[in-house]
C-alpha cells in the first residue's frame, strides 16, 4: 500500500502539468502569428477555451477509465478495440511528425544562433542529424532520458516566463496595435489561419492524467491540476507571444526563425540573444530527447497487447526499446526528406498542421467515449450532463481545429488514418487464424 505522504498534492500536480505542455510547442510561435498580426490574440482565447474543454473531458477519462492504454483505453470504451487501436496509431504518427517539427525548431535556432544560412538540403540533413543524436541518447534507457529533459526544459521557461514579467518594459503599444491586422483578414479568416499552431501549443494535455495514482485524493485534484495546468500555459502562451509583438516589428517576426532571441537581443544585447537562443535550441533537443522515448514506449505498449509488430517489444538490458527506436528513427529520416521545403518555416508550418490533424483523431475518440464511460462507472445526476455538454464543446472545437488545419494536412491525415484500418484489418486476421487454430485443437 502506497504511502500518503509520498504522493502529489494538487499544487504540485499542476505545475506538473503546465512544464510538461510547454515544452518546445512555444518557441516557433511569434514568427507563425505574425502572418496574422497581433489580432491572433482572438485565436488564443479560442484555443483556450477549447483547450480547456478538452482538457476538463481527459481530467474525467482518467478518473472513470479502468482500461491501460491512455486515450486508446479511452476509445475503446465507445468504439471497441478497433477504436483503441485507431487512437494509438494516429497518436504514434502524430508523435513522429511532431518530432520533426521540434528538430526544425532546434535547426532552425542553431542557424541564427551561429550565424549561418543553410539551403533546404542542409537543413533536411540537420534536422536528420538532430533525430538521431536523440535517438541514440535514448539507448541508455528512461532514467538518464528523464535527468537530462529535468534540466533543459528550463531553456524554455525561463526565457518564456521571463519575458512575460519583465518584456511590458520594453513593450511598445503602438508597434502592438500597428501589427493588429497588416493582412486585413477578416475575423474567421484569421482565426483559422492560426488556429492549428495555437492548439500545437496545448499538444501534451492528454498526458495529465498520467500522475493519477500518485496524487493526493485524485477524485478532486486531478480534475483540477489538468484544468490549472491548461490555464497556466493559456496565460504564459497569451503574455510572451503578445508582449513580444510590441518589442519586435512584425515583419522581423514574419521572417524570424529564431524569434525569442529576436526578442532577448532588442531588449537587451546580441550577446542575451544568442545565450537565449542556445538555451532554446538546448531545450528543443532535450524536449526532442524525451519524446523520442515516448514515441517508442507508445509503439512498445501497443505491440505489447498484439496492436503493433512485436520487434516493437524487445526491450535491452536498460529497458530501452533500441530496435524500435532505430525503425523509428528510420521512418521519421524518411518523413524529413518527403518534407522539404523551401523555406523552414514552411516546412514546420506543414508538420505542425499534420501533426495537429492525426493527434485530433484520438481526442475527438475519446470526447465520444466519455459518455458511456459515466454510465459504466455508475456516474449520474447533474455532473453526467456537464461533462458530456464540456465534452462536446471540445469536440467542436477539434473540429474546428480539423477544419482549418488546411485542404493538404486534412488529406494527408486522412490517408494516414485509413491506412490504420488497414493495418488493423491485418491485425484481426491474424487473431482470427489463431483462435480458428486454438478450436481446432
């Protein structure tokens, strides 16, 4: 029996959560929002909300779940195995895109840092470079992965947290209100231009519930800590992207590919921006490192219950899936060569809209199965009716999301969705030929 004192109480949880969703989500942000200007803002308080939603909903799936499995557990509640399968393959493929992204976003500081221009073949090969190194560091197993993201996470706190305190100093209100709407977008229009990078941002909320059993009276806490969490980031995410479109005109922003350090050498000297752009490169990789290992664990605890290929399974000595994560490094150095572009931030625009589109699959699935999720738990009254209407507000906004994701990332993450029931159809044909081998004996 686990012993109380040891476990998380709800303050902690929550700061928990909120470090686990800033990430490197954030970095790349400013030079995105820029193409609409500071009216983007409207696009945060909408991804807030639906985060917020979203996240309330998973906070009550992580309560009333008996399955293992995370958001698949959660599907298949409504939509059977198939549905838990489903989940975890669009999760897993979501993961390996973003992944990409994040490389970008660690080349993409690397090049302003030391002052060099690359073509899009030598980032292509940067960012593959980048995908192994992680991968490799992997192989030592989760316990040097989790000492060394511990401590380069802060490479984005700090520069983020403390531009939100100290960059009103520096904030010109009439270089804010000049960026307001330089493409005279309209409002639709210019939410939904921005809208699938603010919801990159919130990407990792699901992942609240992990803590579950280690924390004080979790009926109440959770709940609770998921809920803060989002709002936290919300308003740190809200503070830094607009305060620095009052430090930096928004056609450097536009053409930035390192933006907070932009914004540390405007404040203060080259030389703060360059420290803060190798903290955030630092960052990037140490955010990358971690989920590099988590991608494996995801394929590894899907093959572990037959849903994906078993040399998934094998494990080293340290626990570490190594044979995984080198398939894996492989597929991710294919989908970085597939996705060159011109311009980088062209290219992590398309990953981030594609990682977005698969990584909805799983939450629009398990908004849908928390409802006969309460009936199994035995949940009724006046709390059945909220979560459900908080459920479907954020399905809507998933939808939303999809919707202005674009015409390429929705077709593509189509194809990579059917391609799951393939997948799975190969799946059940296998237990099929099993079970009709077992009766036949």
């Amino acid at each position: 029996m686990s012993n109380p004192g040891n476990k998380m109480g709800v303050m902690h949880l929550t700061i928990l959560t909120a470090v686990n969703m800033l990430g490197s989500g954030i970095i790349m942000l400013p030079t995105k929002l820029a193409e609409v200007g500071t009216m983007s803002i409207l696009s945060w308080l909408v991804t807030a909300l639906g985060s917020l939603a979203l996240a309330w909903a998973f906070s009550k799936c992580g309560l009333f779940s008996t399955k293992s499995g995370g958001m698949g557990g959660y599907a298949e509640y409504a939509f059977g195995k198939s549905g838990n399968f489903i989940a975890n393959y669009t999760y897993a493929i979501s993961l390996l895109i973003a992944n990409i992204a994040i490389a970008i976003s660690a080349v993409g500081y690397g090049t302003v840092l030391f002052g060099v221009e690359l073509t899009p073949v030598q980032v292509c090969i940067a960012t593959i470079v980048v995908l192994w190194v992680t991968t490799v560091l992997n192989f030592g197993g989760a316990k040097i992965t989790g000492q060394i993201g511990s401590i380069t996470v802060w490479g984005v706190i700090i520069p983020v947290v403390g531009l939100c305190v100290i960059g009103w100093f520096w904030f010109s209100p009439s270089l804010y209100v000049s960026a307001w709407n330089p493409n005279n977008m309209d409002f639709f229009s210019a939410i939904s231009t921005s809208i699938s990078m603010t919801l990159w941002a919130f990407l990792g909320l699901e992942s609240a519930c992990a803590n579950m059993d280690a924390v004080e009276n979790p009926q109440k806490n959770v709940p609770i800590a998921v809920f803060g969490g989002t709002l936290v980031c919300a308003v740190i995410y809200i503070l830094s992207t607009n305060v620095i479109a009052g430090i930096v005109p928004n056609l450097d922003l536009l053409h930035s590919t390192a933006p907070f350090g932009l914004a540390y050498a405007s404040m203060f000297t080259p030389v703060v921006g360059s420290v803060v752009m190798f903290l955030m490169a630092l960052a990037c990789i140490g955010s990358l490192l971690g989920w590099q290992f988590t991608v494996a664990q995801v394929f590894k605890s899907s093959a572990d219950i037959g849903y994906f290929p078993r040399v998934f399974s094998r494990v080293t000595a340290k626990d570490a899936p190594v044979i995984g994560m080198i398939i894996l490094g492989i597929i991710q150095t294919l989908l970085a060569l597939m996705t060159i572009s011109p311009s980088l931030n062209k290219q992590f625009n398309s990953l981030v809209n594609l990682a977005v589109v698969t990584n909805l699959v799983p939450y629009v699935l398990s908004m849908a199965a928390l409802i006969p999720m309460q009936k199994l738990a035995g949940i009724r009254g006046g709390q059945v009716k909220t979560n459900a209407t908080i459920a479907l507000l954020g399905t809507i906004y998933s939808f939303y999301a999809l919707y202005a994701s674009g015409e390429e990332a929705m077709m593509l993450g189509a194809l990579v969705t059917f391609s799951g029931w393939t997948f799975w159809g190969m799946f059940i044909q296998k237990k099929d030929e099993s079970s009709k081998t077992a009766y036949q004996g």
